[in-house]
C-alpha cells in the first residue's frame, strides 16, 4: 500500500472515544498497512508508529496533518511491541523535534534500545535453538549466510531509541477524559501488550489479535543459568507459544465490545476473534503430536526437525522454515507443559520428544 492508496484517517471507530483515531501506514511488505492509533489533545499520544521509511512518515504526517497535529508535536507513544512496524518511526519523531515519552512493556523495553537489525533477526541463537532440535549445521549455515545478506542490503526500518516508562501488567495510561488499562499478553514477543478502555469496551491489540490473521509466536534463549530442576539442563528460553495460548484465554470472558488492532481493520466479535486464534493453534499442536506420535511408532522419539519435515513435506527448508520451525518448538513446548510429551536429550546434544507413557492419545 503506499500513501495515497486508501485511508490515512479513520476517525473515532470507537464512537466513545472520539478523540482517538486510526491512523493506516504502508510496510514494505505483503501483509499489507499497520494501523496506528493517535489520541488528540493533551498528551497527544501514538499507539505505535508504523515503519521508518519515507512513504510511511508522509501518511503519518497527513494523518496526524488531518486531525490538526503535527509529528513534532507528539508528547507520548506507547508501543504495542517492539516489531518494526511498531517502533519504527519513534526516534524519526524525536528528530522532528517532538519531545516524547516512550512507554514500553519492561520486557520488551531492552529490545527497543537495543535495536539493531541483526539483533533482530537474532540469527546466531535461534541456529542454535535449531540445532539444539536437530535441524542440520548445513542448512543452518546456508540460511544463516542468507539471513545476514538481507539485513546487510535492505536499509533498517527502525533504530534504537530511548525508553522513558517501562510498562507492567495492570498499568494505567491516562488521558484527561478516559485511561487505557495495560494487558500483558506474551507471546508474539515477551513484552506485547494491549490496551483495555473498560467504559466503551474497546481494546487495542496490537498483533496478538488481528482482522485477518493470527501472529507467530517466538522462542529465544534468555540469559542466565539453566534450571538445576531440569534434567536436562537446557538454558533458559522465552517460550512463546504456551505463553500465547495462556495470554488468549485469560481474554476469554472479557467485556470488549471492539478489537482495533494493528491490522486487518476493525473486529466488531472480539469474543470470535479470541476463539478463532485459540483454534488455529490448537490445530497446529495436534497436527504436530499426530506427526510426533507416527514418528516415535517407529523409532521411539521424534526431533522437532524430523516432525517439521513430516508436517511441512513442500515447504521449501531455507526460505520457510523459520516460523515453522518456531511453530513446531512452540507445539512441543505445549504439549511439554500438558505432560502429553516428554523430551530427552541424545548422545549428539540434541533433544527430541516421545509421549509420555501414561498420556492417551488425543
């Protein structure tokens, strides 16, 4: 989408909240738009910021143009997360002179600060977290090698940039007529979150709900020692899909009356929003237990590589493995926690599942 191919504005989509407003960036990429949200007034604040790149700044300024603001006079953004698409304009605004308070989810804040575009792309941990699961050193060289040509020739989409509040679950972000509630929802990274307006129902979501898709979760290493109760001693990791699947049915029962997420319009069915996520990963899991399960028939385990290839037979395994392979890491993980799978660490180092004897087939 680039600036001038639909909307910049869509002006208070939640009528109880007529001072806020969606504003719809171009990406580069075939997703399509993000939507931002902009509060007017005083603190005129951002919900996200979209991408750093030139067609993206000139739709923010025409929307922000368009409710009577200006980027440089922008006193607050909160940030969704730390992707991108989210980030990416914070420090053009400060650039402009805009005098900002960033607020990011403290788990998410070192990533903002920290940002680089290998950083992101953490390429080196996650061949590691792929190797520990049995994808083989040949392939991990290969994507690695093409992963660093890309962030070497595509020009960054966001810089580092200074956070001023670090964000908790059940923080409060105040305007002079209403707040927004802080919901922490991990998953599609460790410091996503939303936003809950409890009056009018609406709720800000980011990429943990969306109008047209469901996010990927991520799995990383984290710092520190391994647990000295795991047997295995395997090091600390940020494990995104159960934590996904946790933060989803926590919504279940919600009062949201509105979804305004950060892409695919506006969800008017929050409730079927939050089911309808909930079931694509349920499904995703028990395809990859089924795999695992025929795996280990025969031959008594399975690695997350071999069910990756059992479960994802076309997919080609240097452009299309990596959120598949997250997706099937995240799978065991869920199924590790459910006690239906078990892991075990061969003489090689890797690990590999096998059902749990006392666990019955789904």
């Amino acid at each position: 989408m680039s600036a001038r191919s639909g909307p910049v504005l869509r002006r208070s989509p939640v009528l109880a909240l007529p001072r806020l407003h969606q504003l719809v960036l171009p990406t580069p990429w075939e997703v399509g738009p993000v939507q931002i949200y902009a509060v007017e007034g005083d603190p005129l604040t951002l919900i996200d910021t979209g991408v750093m790149t030139p067609p993206s700044w000139a739709a923010l300024g025409a929307g922000l143009e368009a409710i009577g603001a200006s980027p440089g006079e922008v006193k607050r953004v909160v940030l969704t997360h730390y992707h991108t698409d989210h980030m990416g304009q914070v420090q053009s605004l400060r650039d402009a002179g805009a005098d900002l308070e960033l607020a990011v989810h403290e788990d998410d804040a070192d990533a903002v600060e920290g940002y680089t575009p290998a950083r992101d792309e953490r390429i080196d941990t996650t061949n590691a977290l792929f190797r520990e699961h049995g994808v083989p050193d040949a392939l991990l060289a290969r994507q690695g090698e093409r992963l660093r040509r890309m962030v070497a020739d595509e020009p960054p989409l966001a810089c580092a940039t200074r956070v001023d509040r670090r964000l908790r679950d059940g923080d409060r972000v105040s305007f002079k007529d209403f707040e927004l509630e802080v919901i922490h929802g991990a998953g599609h990274t460790a410091g996503h979150l939303l936003l809950h307006e409890e009056a009018s129902g609406a709720l800000l979501t980011g990429d943990h709900l969306m109008g047209h898709s469901v996010p990927f979760t991520e799995s990383y290493y984290l710092e520190g020692a391994p647990d000295p109760a795991d047997p295995l001693a395997r090091r600390p990791r940020f494990r995104g899909l159960p934590a996904y699947l946790r933060s989803l049915r926590r919504l279940r029962g919600g009062s949201f009356r509105t979804i305004l997420p950060a892409h695919g319009g506006i969800v008017a069915r929050p409730a079927r929003a939050i089911d309808e996520a909930l079931l694509f990963y349920e499904v995703r899991v028990q395809r990859v237990e089924r795999a695992a399960r025929k795996l280990a028939a025969a031959r008594g385990a399975a690695t997350a590589w071999e069910i990756w290839q059992a479960v994802f037979p076309k997919a080609d395994p240097l452009t299309q493995m990596r959120t598949r392979m997250l997706m099937v890491i995240g799978a065991l993980d869920v199924l590790e926690e459910a006690g239906v799978f078990e892991m075990r660490r061969r003489e090689d180092e890797v690990l590999e599942a096998r059902p749990q004897s006392s666990a019955s087939s789904r």
